[in-house]
C-alpha cells in the first residue's frame, strides 16, 4: 500500500505547469489514524484520517523523537489536549469516493467567550 502510495504522489509531483517549480513527491504515511466518535443520536462511527497536516505532524514528531514516541505524543495531542480544549471534525468527499464521506481534518478549536457578535 505504501509503495503504491508513494508511486502515486510521484506522479503527481511531476504534474506542473510552465509556471510551477517541481516539487518533490508527498512521503505516505506508513501508519493509519482512525477517529472513533459518536454522534448526538449516540451512533457509533469510525473514520480513517485523510488529513495531510496529521501526516506532517506524525512525520515532525517522528523526527524528533521517533515512530513509536511520535505516535505516543500525536494520540495525547489528539485524545486528550483537542478534546479537553475543544475539537471539531471536519468531513468532505473527494473524488476518488464521490458517495462517502473522509474525514479530511480534525481542528482543535478554543472555546470562544464571546457571548454577542456586537460588542457593547
């Protein structure tokens, strides 16, 4: 799967206008995330992450502190700093799966005090 993987983002790199520089192909991840949540009906759902910044954040840790404490330090990140602060889900579909929807991104988001759009 990784090296099919890596073909592709090969393919894609070299695909560039006159007005683009070469770029070097995306590294696949060799590992998955998967997200399990419920939604406000109590169903259970479980997605795979399709979101590049999980990726280049696993890749940034990984080089820092290798894969098995890089792993270690996204999960603590994503199960307990996001969801202690706040986190959202965001989904859309692409055109590889036209009728699912991926999990392409998961936002930490701050609580916001604002309590009125017009302020006093």
């Amino acid at each position: 799967m990784v090296a099919d993987e890596t073909r592709k983002h090969a393919e894609y790199a070299r695909q560039y206008t006159m007005f683009d520089k070469p770029v070097d192909p995306m590294k696949p991840c060799p590992f998955s995330f998967h997200v399990k949540w419920a939604d406000q009906d109590g169903r259970v759902h479980n997605h795979t992450c399709d979101d590049w910044e999980t990726t280049t954040a696993f890749y940034r840790r990984s080089k820092n502190l290798g894969d098995k404490a890089g792993i270690v330090s996204l999960k603590e990140t994503y199960e307990n700093d996001y969801m202690r602060r706040g986190m959202a889900l965001a989904f859309s579909t692409h055109s590889r799966r036209k009728s699912q929807w991926l999990l392409v991104g998961m936002i930490r988001i701050d609580e916001d005090n604002q309590s009125d759009l017009f302020l006093s």
